[in-house]
C-alpha cells in the first residue's frame, strides 16, 4: 500500500478526540510520517540500527499507539519511556533528535488539513517529548512549531519551576499514555 500526499477521506470518528481523525487518517499520518523518519538524516540512522529494514511491526504498533491517544480505543499496551530508554542506551539521543523528530511529525500532521487535528496530535507529541526528555535527561527538546501559545506558557512556567516530573494527563506522567480503561477508575 502507498500514501501519497492527499490524506484519505473519512468520516470523523465519534469517539475521535478532534475533528479530522479517524482510524484511515491515522493510518495514513503514520504511515507518512514514519517514510520521512526513515528518510532522515538524523532520525534514519537512529531507527535502521534498532529496527533494520522491516519497519512493519514497528508500524503496527505506531498505529495502535495513535489510535489509543486519538480515538481512545486500541491494543496498544507497550511502555514507550522504557522502550526509548532502551532506544537511548544504544544510541544516545539528544534534544536535536527529539527537535527533529517533532518537526516532522508537525509537518506531516499539518498535511492532514484539519488544524484542530493537528493540534492535537502535535500537542500530545510535545508533551511526550518533553516527559522523555526529563526522563531520560536530555535537554528538553523544544519544537516551537509544535507547541500552542497555551503550552508554551506553560513549559516556560515549567522550565523556570523546579523539575516535578511533567505530569501529564496522556502520559500519565510517566511518559506511559493511560489507557482508557485505567482512566475511568
Ligand atoms: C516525543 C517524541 C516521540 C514519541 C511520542 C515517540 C513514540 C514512540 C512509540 C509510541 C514507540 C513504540 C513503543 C513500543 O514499541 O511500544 C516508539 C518507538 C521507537 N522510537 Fe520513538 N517517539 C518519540 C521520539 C523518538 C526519537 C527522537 C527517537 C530517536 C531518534 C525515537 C526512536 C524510536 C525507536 C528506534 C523506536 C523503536 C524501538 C523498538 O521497537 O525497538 N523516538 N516511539
């Protein structure tokens, strides 16, 4: 299967957390994103050393991992700071991967032409990168890009704060997203 430029048409999901998402698109921004992750530079080198060429599996779990924070549903149930803590010890990662990284992903989520979309998803993006970058003691990784004016006063208030951990309501605060089920406990 391909993805070109145009995202698939859909109809919005009712479960959908902003206007302009539902399972095709999500595969399609995945997808898309991911062909410019391993094109890159930076990130490619990064990701051919974890995964090598067979870039399905990882795929599958980026999707699942993207319904679960857009839809609120899926089987996604990985722990993505332990995994990029992992990612980390093998290859040092710095703010400039997580720069790059997010502004890729900006880019792509801005093609899906749904601006509520593409705030949201760059905004969950932000966060994370943020929970990780403390976690894993790396500068915090700013996209100005992929940050709302709201979140940006927020991390400068943060960053002039004490560090606390970044709690986060996707993340947990842990840089774990909750699951829906655990949320409605
Ligand atoms: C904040 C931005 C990021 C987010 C939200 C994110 C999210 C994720 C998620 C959800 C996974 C799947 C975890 C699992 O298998 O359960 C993953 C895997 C991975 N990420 Fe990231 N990531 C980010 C930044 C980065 C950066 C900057 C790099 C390094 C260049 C990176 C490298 C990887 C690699 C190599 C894997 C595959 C690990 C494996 O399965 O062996 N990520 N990422």
């Amino acid at each position: 299967m391909t993805y070109d430029a145009a995202p698939p048409h859909g109809d919005d999901d009712p479960l959908a957390r902003a206007p302009g998402l539902s399972a095709p698109r999500i595969v399609w921004f995945v997808h898309r994103f991911y062909g410019r992750v391993r094109e890159d530079d930076l990130l490619g080198p990064v990701f051919l050393a974890r995964l090598g060429t067979d870039w399905q599996p990882h795929l599958d779990r980026l999707v699942s991992f993207w319904t679960l924070i857009a839809l609120g549903r899926g089987s996604y149930d990985g722990r993505p700071l332990e995994v990029h803590r992992s990612v980390a010890a093998g290859h040092p990662l710095t703010a400039e991967h997580f720069r790059r990284w997010l502004d890729l992903f900006s880019q792509t989520a801005d093609e899906l032409g749904s601006p509520a979309a593409a705030r949201f998803l760059t905004g969950r993006a932000a966060r994370m990168a943020e929970t990780f970058g403390t976690a894993l003691q790396i500068a915090p990784p700013r996209s100005r890009r992929a940050l709302e004016p709201d979140e940006q006063a927020r991390v400068s208030a943060r960053q002039e704060a004490p560090a606390t951990g970044a709690p986060d309501a996707v993340t947990g605060g842990d840089g774990e997203p909750s699951h829906p089920e655990s949320r409605r406990t």
